[in-house]
C-alpha cells in the first residue's frame, strides 16, 4: 500500500499496522510518556490525530511489527489450559489454586 498524504489519520495507522483504534491510541498514549518508539501523534484526539507519514515509515521498517503477536486473553487462557492438560497426560503434578 502507499501513503503519500505527509500526515496519516489514525484509520490510515490502523491499517499499516492491521491494529485496532484502541491499540493506536495505547501507543500514541505511551509514546507522550516516553515510553514507546511509536511516533508521537501532531494534534489531539478532538482534534483528530495525525501522524508524520515519515516517522510512521521509519518506525515500520526499524521495528518490523509483522514480527509482534498481540494475543488476547482468550487465546491465553486456551493456550494455559492447553499446556495445563498436556502436564497432566504426562504425570505431572499440578497444585490448584
């Protein structure tokens, strides 16, 4: 895909990145903090935020996000369990809460 606008809407973020609005506004939140290497967002969230289209770039190609898995909670407890069953089916002892 190619973005040739010099700032980027959120829905434009959403897309490079496949994340949800709420994950963009998490980054941009911990990035005002210090404590991200997201690009800070130009504007406001009445405003609209908008983003550099070249800091948005060279975050991608410096940070490789095709590589990050975000896994919700739902995916966790399954894998637990998972993992939990496959102890068991080999005699291991697991203590309850």
């Amino acid at each position: 895909m190619h973005y040739d606008k010099p700032l980027l809407t959120i829905e434009d973020v959403m897309e490079m990145f496949d994340v949800s609005r709420p994950t963009v506004y998490r980054w941009n939140r911990l990035a005002r903090k210090g404590r991200s290497g997201f690009p800070v967002s130009i504007g406001d969230v009445k405003q609209g935020l908008r983003w550099s289209r070249e800091a948005i770039l060279a975050y991608l190609s410096a940070n490789n996000p095709q590589a990050v898995v975000v896994e919700t909670a739902s995916q966790r407890k399954k894998r637990h369990s998972t993992a939990l069953k496959s102890l068991r089916a080999k005699g291991v002892k697991i203590a309850s809460k």
